[in-house]
C-alpha cells in the first residue's frame, strides 16, 4: 500500500475549503448578477444561486474571473494565482488576475472617498450618528479616558440636552444612562483583565495620548491624582477623540453601521467629483493671482486631495497611526 502524502492532503483541502469561501461570498454578494429574470420571477433561492455559480466554476477559470471575479475578495485571489494552467488558459487567468488587482485598488480608493463624502454630509446636516452622546456610547472607555472624567456634572448635563418633560422621557434616559455605564464598566473590567494575565515581564503596550499619557491604565489613575488639566489640553484630548472616531468610520470598523448602503451607493461620487471641481477652480484661480503678482517657484505644485491631508494629518500622530 502506498503511503499518503499528507502535504498533499491538507493542501487539497485547503484548496477546497477556499473554493467553497469564494462561492459563499458570492452568493451573499450585493449586486451579483446570477441570470436574466423578469420583473415577476420571484428572488433567486440560495441553492439556485450556488448551482450557478457551481457549474461555471466546474467550467473554465477564465470564464468564471470573467463573470465573477469583481466579487472575489482580494485575498481570495490566491486561489487562481497558485493554480497551474496551459495554453490560452494560462495567459488569460493571468490577464483577469491583474485586471482584478488593479480593480480592488481602484475600488478601495473609491470606497474611502464615498465613505468620507458620507461623513462630510452627516456633520453638515448635524447628524446624530456623529454627537459626542452617539459616539460616546460607541467608544465608552475611550471616551471617558479622553473626554468624560474631565467633565463637571453642568457639562454633562448641557451634552446630554435630556427632555425630562415627562416620565416616559426620564425612564428613558434613565435606560441610556443605565445601559452606558454597563458598557463602560464591561471595557473597564476587559482592560484590567488583559492587563492582569499579562506576564510580569512583558513590557505594557503604550499609546501616547496628546494629553501627554502614555499607559493608559496609568493615566486615568496620574489624572486623578493631578490638579484640572488645562482648556487647551482638553481641547487637544477632545480633538484625539474625534479623529479617532472619525478613522473608525472611514475604515470601516464601527460594527452597528450599515456600509454597503454607503460603499454601493454611487451618488456619493458627484459629492468628491464636486469638492474636486471647487478645489480646481480655486487652484486656478490662486495660480493666476501668482502670475499676476508676478511670484514664482509655487506654480504648478499639485494640490491635495482633502481628504488625503485629513489622513496625513491623523498618520502624523502616534497615538492615530495604531487606529491606521
């Protein structure tokens, strides 16, 4: 009896495993298109949805890059690239495979745009997915290290703009004060917990704050011990906090936001194409005023794209670059 090769098993499997990732992420997909259907015909079921995509993958790798390949995850990609082809086949794998790199690279760039034309326009219209109230109850434990234990019971009170004009109103704040607290005490209690089954000679990660902490555990505990800090330190530390939350949005981490209503919808492309006409024509207009002033030496430097400096300016701070 010949001896297994285990390598070859694992790797089989593997590859199996991975071809059935590919398929189930398709058939969730958004805009997938799987086949041509009339306005009545019901929704396609997920077994009829996996059978299509099935046979063409049973068919020809290029045809199925072909059909399917802008719904394939990036990483998942390997898949194609460690397989051997031949012939034709070979080119044209290769061929989708770069077309698809560069399209996620494309689309990545287009998916921060629209997520960054989308916060533009919640805090113009003064969204309250962007409140200090909202985004405290997101981050509790960030919060109250950076904003909330500086506050005085006026300030809270003045943030929070209760209605307590009834008793419905009041049992409700009540619930959200009661239901904030929970979560704080909860990251509180998993921060300790991480702390403590650290070794004792493990050297404490630390996140340099611009209010000049660096362990955090530490710094809640120097705080209280201290005399108020300064306005212009809590405006600093107010300021970390916003772009903090602000690059959570952007990268996609806040878990109970729906994204794919903001990542698909295109209409938030005409909000970028319009910044970007406004900062052409201010460009061009600063870059005559140069001529006629007769400077030289600045005209033709590019100018930035606004939201690439945001990110620049959040990069150049330690504490935001371990959020990147």
């Amino acid at each position: 009896m010949l001896p297994i090769d285990t390598d070859t098993v694992a790797s089989v499997a593997e590859e199996d495993e991975l071809r059935a990732k590919i398929i189930q992420n398709i058939c969730n997909g958004d805009r997938v298109f799987f086949k041509s259907q009339q306005i009545d015909d019901p929704d396609l079921t997920m077994e009829e949805k996996e059978a299509i995509v099935k046979e063409l993958f049973s068919k020809k790798d290029s045809l199925f890059l072909a059909r399917f390949g802008n719904h394939i995850d990036i990483e998942n990609l390997v898949y194609f690239e460690e397989k051997q082809y031949s012939g034709d086949e070979e080119y044209i794998v290769k061929q989708h495979l770069e077309r698809l790199r560069r399209w996620h690279k494309n689309k990545g760039v287009e998916i921060r745009n629209r997520r960054y034309a989308a916060m533009q326009k919640m805090i113009a219209e003064n969204s309250a997915y962007f409140t200090e109230t909202e985004m405290m109850n997101r981050e509790p434990l960030l919060y109250d290290q950076l904003i909330g234990q500086f506050l005085s019971e006026d300030e809270k009170m003045t943030r929070d703009n209760r209605d307590s004009s009834s008793l419905v109103n009041v049992l409700l704040n009540g619930i959200e004060d009661s239901d904030y607290s929970e979560k704080l005490a909860q990251e509180k209690y998993g921060q300790e917990e991480n702390s403590s089954s650290s070794s004792d000679n493990s050297v404490p990660k630390e996140r340099t704050l611009w209010g000049e902490f660096t362990d955090q555990s530490a710094a809640s505990t120097s705080r209280s011990r201290q005399k108020p800090i300064t306005r212009t330190e809590r405006d600093l530390l107010r300021e970390e906090f916003m772009g903090i939350m602000y690059t959570n949005f952007l990268q996609g981490t806040d878990k109970d936001f729906d994204y794919s209503a903001v990542d698909n919808n295109a209409d938030y492309d005409d909000a970028i194409r319009s910044l970007d006409e406004e900062e052409k024509y201010f460009d061009d207009d600063d870059t005559n005023d140069s001529a006629a002033n007769g400077i030289h030496g600045q005209e033709g430097a590019s100018s930035e794209d606004e939201l690439d400096v945001y990110m620049e300016h959040l990069n150049r701070h330690q504490s935001l670059q371990e959020q990147l």
